[in-house]
C-alpha cells in the first residue's frame, strides 16, 4: 500500500515501537500518558511485520524501541528472529536501567546497543529516574565486556546544553562510538514541563560551534531541528522518492515516515497486525512528511 500511494519502494530501516509500557517517566517522554497504555506487538506479530517489510520494501535494519524494549517479555525472540531468519542490522533503543542479565543473552544477535541519557550524574537522574546514570554506566561496561558496539541519545533541554561536551567525553571512555542529539519537542510529557525547553536559539549556535572545536573521537550527530538552518518542512513531492531512510510502527501499529510525526497521530497507514498487511488510512491530520538529514560532527 505504502508503494501505491507514495511510489517509494524501498524503505532501509524500520523503527519498530514493540510496546508503551516503561520502567521510566521521563519528564521529557513524548509518549506522555500512552505509557500507561497496554497497547504491544505480539512476537508473531512483530515477527510478521519484519518478514513484510524486508520482503515488500527491501528493509535490512531494525530498530526497536518502546516504551523499553527490555521490559518486552519476548525481545530475545524478535531480536533472533531479524538477525538469524531474516540477516537484519538490529539495533535496540533503551534506558539502560538493569538489562546486564539480558543483554548478555541477545549480545549474539546484537549490532548496535543505543543508550539513552540526559547529561551527567544527578542531571541525567532528575530528568529521567534515580540511579538510571550508573546503571546506564553499568550497562555499557558489560557491552564492551560481550563485544557489542555502542552508541547514545541525548535529547537536549535547558537543564543539560551545557552537558554535552561532559557526556560525549565520559561516553568516549565506554567505547561509545555515536551520540545522537535531539531536539526536545513540547509533545507528551514534555509539553507539562515547558521549562525544558531551550529558549534562546543561540543557545544552539553556541553549542554547534562547541562541538566543532571539541576534537572528538566519538561521532556526535545532530537531529535537523538543532542543525544551523533548522528543520525545513518537507512533504512528499509529486511521484515521491523511489527509497527513504526510514519508517516508524508505534505499538498500535500506525506508520509515519517522519520523527517530527511521532507523539502527534499524523500518520498515514497502519500496520493491520490481524490481517498481516498495511493499509492506508487518510484523515485531516495525515501528513506525508519525510525526515532530512542530520548533521554530522564526525570523529578527527
């Protein structure tokens, strides 16, 4: 459906929400009150999504998140299942909090461990939960101990700016190779907690020209919103892309093709997990939009 209406026919990777349900309340969350919903994939439904999105749309790489994607009872299956039956990249998004006993038993099957964080020590705790920094820390000690490479996100507030260099430094230490920063969006839990927001757009400049200078060895990459020009709005155009970066299923299963979609419902197709297929649903909120490139502080 989503060729037929967009004419895309190759999407590389899929975001895969497996559940809402969460260890954390991160004030930040753009989940917010969905948290509390029981809304999940079923292994077999997970399962079957992946084999229709490699079959149909050439898709080699998952990511799968939550809620936390630790706390789903069959992750080991569904991460086995992308890796051994269908030769997928896996990549698994996660708070970090007390996984060391599982993810030391889907390490084989692991490419990429992503960590999320929100600065250092008690920054990072205030945002997101007591105790979740040297757990975190924890975490990725062991990671290095099982061989599995590591990468983090920062979502970036009026409480941690001045952290980031602090944490890409510390993370260099745990054989961290990537940090993601994003830009916090007033949706979810965030929009209870406007003081996270950042205010002062220079804020942002001052920041990228840190990281310029910073001579990193970790890759620091930035969402568009925090880029120099911002983020563009870009609608699919007139016959559309033959192939995109990427889709995002939430855990009802609806699709959107763009992060800045995500938390808002503007979405335009569903994953059908009853009838295995996806279909096309178009409302008043529906937005075609594609995500642009981020940009890159590499390694020097």
């Amino acid at each position: 459906m989503i060729r037929e209406v967009t004419g895309i026919r190759r999407i590389r990777m899929l975001y895969l929400q497996l559940l809402y349900r969460c260890n954390f309340e991160c004030l930040h969350c753009f989940h917010g009150k969905r948290l509390q919903h029981a809304d999940a994939f079923t292994a077999d439904e997970a399962i079957n999504l992946l084999t229709l999105m490699r079959d149909e749309y050439g898709t080699e790489a998952v990511t799968l998140l939550g809620g936390e994607p630790f706390v789903y009872r069959d992750l080991t299956q569904v991460v086995r299942y992308a890796k051994r039956d269908l030769g997928m990249q896996v990549e698994i998004c996660t708070n970090g909090y007390r996984i060391e006993r599982r993810l030391t038993e889907i390490a084989p099957d692991l490419d990429l461990l992503r960590v999320s964080l929100e600065g250092i020590g008690t920054t990072n705790d205030k945002i997101r939960k007591f105790g979740s920094y040297r757990s975190v820390l924890s975490a990725l000690e062991i990671a290095q101990q099982l061989g599995v490479r590591a990468g983090a996100t920062m979502t970036v507030t009026s409480r941690n700016i001045d952290e980031v260099l602090p944490l890409a430094r510390t993370l260099q230490h745990y054989g961290v190779e990537q940090l993601k920063l994003h830009c916090l969006r007033p949706v979810g839990n965030a929009a209870d907690h406007p003081e996270l927001l950042v205010n002062d757009a220079t804020a942002y400049t001052r920041l990228r020209e840190r990281l310029a200078s910073a001579e990193l060895e970790i890759e620091v990459i930035l969402d568009e919103d925090l880029s120099e020009l911002g983020a563009p709005d870009v609608c699919l155009p007139a016959g559309g892309p033959v192939e995109i970066e990427r889709i995002e299923a939430d855990p009802r299963g609806a699709l959107t093709m763009s992060c800045k979609a995500v938390g808002k419902d503007s979405h335009a197709f569903w994953y059908d997990k009853l009838a295995d297929h996806i279909d096309h649903r178009p409302s008043p909120t529906d937005e075609l939009t594609l995500a642009v490139p981020d940009v890159v502080y590499g390694r020097v």
